[in-house]
C-alpha cells in the first residue's frame, strides 16, 4: 500500500473519532451554550462557557439523574432549616427534627435523644421510642382520640413520672390542647400540651393538714409539649418543655420544631 494511501486512511479514522466523540458532547455543550447566551460576558464578541459553566452543567446532570429516579422533584429534593435551627436526622431510627443551634446535647441522659437550652434550664426536649419487641403500632389512631391520647399522657405524668414520694408534695396537672395533623409526608401527629404544676409545703412536718395546706407554695410550673408519631411498628414521642409563664412566648419556636418532627420507615 502506498504512502499516500496509508496517510488518507488515517486521516479519515481520525475524521470518524472527532465526529463520535463531538455528538457524545453535545447534550452537554447545548447545556452550556444555553447558559452563555443567557449571561453574556461583557467585553467579549464570542460567547464561550465559562469554567464555572462547565463545572456547574456537569454537577447538575447526575444531580438531575438521581431525582428522576427517585420521584423526587428538584424544589423539594432538600429544604433548608430556617435560621437559627439546624437539622437532626437519626438514620437508624427514623426520625427528624429541627432545633434551637445553640441548644446542646445531653449525654448523661437515658432518652434517644436529650437536648436543652443551655440558659435556661428549664427548656429542653427529648424523643422516646417505644421498644421493638412490646410495640406493635400501626398508626398514632392506635392510642384513640388526641383528647384520648392527651388524657392518658396526663394519667402517665400524675401516676408514674411526676409522683413524688415526699411529705407534703402535691402535683396538678391540666391539658391545654390535643390536636391532630396530617403532615407532608403523609403521615398522621398527635400534638398535645399538658400543664403541670408542683405546689409543697415549708413545713411538710407539721402536726395537722391545715398547718401544712397553710404553708403551700408554688415549685415549679411547665407545659409539656408532645408530638407523638408511629413508624417501623413503634410510637415515636418527641416531647419539649418550657416554663409554664414563658410558654406563650415561646409558641413559634415550640410550633417550628414539633411540626418539624418526622418519623419514617427504616430498613432492619
């Protein structure tokens, strides 16, 4: 075979890799033509991309792929906590919410997860989960009623977590609203708040009631505020507390972390 031949073959294998490789591109570089005939450089005859085109047209195409596939829409795919909070995801048990940034953690505590406010000691939250193996929850309608479900959270604070043993101790207890909700994912939220109050006596041991009941006074006033959900079989109970005269004040931050709260399924 001649020279002349062998140069001319070459050259058209070289013309067919060129024409391949330029029609793989061209979704992509129509991609970033669109956006430098958008936003032209000032200054400059040719629209070309720019770097940050390129890098930004590249970064968007998986991210595109990957909410296609998932039935997510890009608008919703990730929603920023609003400022001030900042977002908590436990994985493995499946629940979320926003929080306070500058509430902290408490490690010492038994909950799935304790936090408070570190100045003022009276607010802080936490979330409970019922156990695997003695729940069988199918959704929160499980636990009747909201004005059910509240009445038995007040009967489980009187009888069990807020008795006290002390002589002259008395604990009151109130519920201050019981609601439900269906939120965005579908799923149904008791949102409940309990008030309770502690009142005890300066001389517990005095030798008649009436010389107790004279020296009452008021030890502590809260409002509990509870959301409980249902999900992988187990109820879920996210629960904030806050002094009982600071409560009204603090209604926007309560409400912006208990409609926050999320359960979900999770894979065992």
């Amino acid at each position: 075979m001649s020279t002349a031949r062998q140069l001319q073959i070459h050259t058209r294998s070289h013309q067919n890799v060129l024409l391949k490789a330029n029609r793989r591109t061209r979704p992509f570089v129509a991609v970033v033509q669109a956006r430098s005939h958008a936003h032209p450089q000032k200054g400059s005859s040719r629209e070309e991309p720019t770097r940050r085109d390129a890098l930004l047209s590249l970064l968007s195409i998986p991210l595109t792929a990957a909410q296609l596939g998932s039935a997510v829409a890009p608008a919703l795919a990730f929603t920023a906590p609003p400022p001030g909070y900042r977002l908590l995801v436990d994985k493995l048990d499946g629940y979320s919410f926003i929080c306070p940034e500058n509430w902290i953690a408490v490690t010492s505590s038994g909950n799935d997860i304790f936090l408070r406010n570190p100045r003022i000691v009276e607010e802080n939250l936490f979330v409970d989960i019922t156990s695997p193996s003695s729940s069988r929850f199918k959704s929160v309608g499980d636990l009747g009623t909201p004005d059910e479900a509240a009445k038995r959270l007040l009967d489980q604070y009187l009888t069990k977590e807020f008795m006290s043993t002390r002589l002259g101790i008395s604990r009151y207890g109130e519920i201050v609203s019981a609601s439900s909700r269906v939120a965005d994912d579908g799923q149904t939220y008791y949102d409940i708040a309990i008030r309770m109050t502690s009142y005890g006596s300066r001389n517990a041991y005095a030798a008649t009631r009436a010389e107790v009941l004279r020296d009452y006074s008021l030890e502590w006033d809260r409002t509990l505020s509870t959301v409980l959900g249902v999900a992988n079989n187990r109820l879920y109970t996210l629960r904030l507390q806050t002094a009982s005269p600071d409560y009204d004040r603090n209604k926007p931050t309560l409400a912006a972390i208990m409609e926050s709260f999320r359960c979900r399924e999770v894979d065992v």
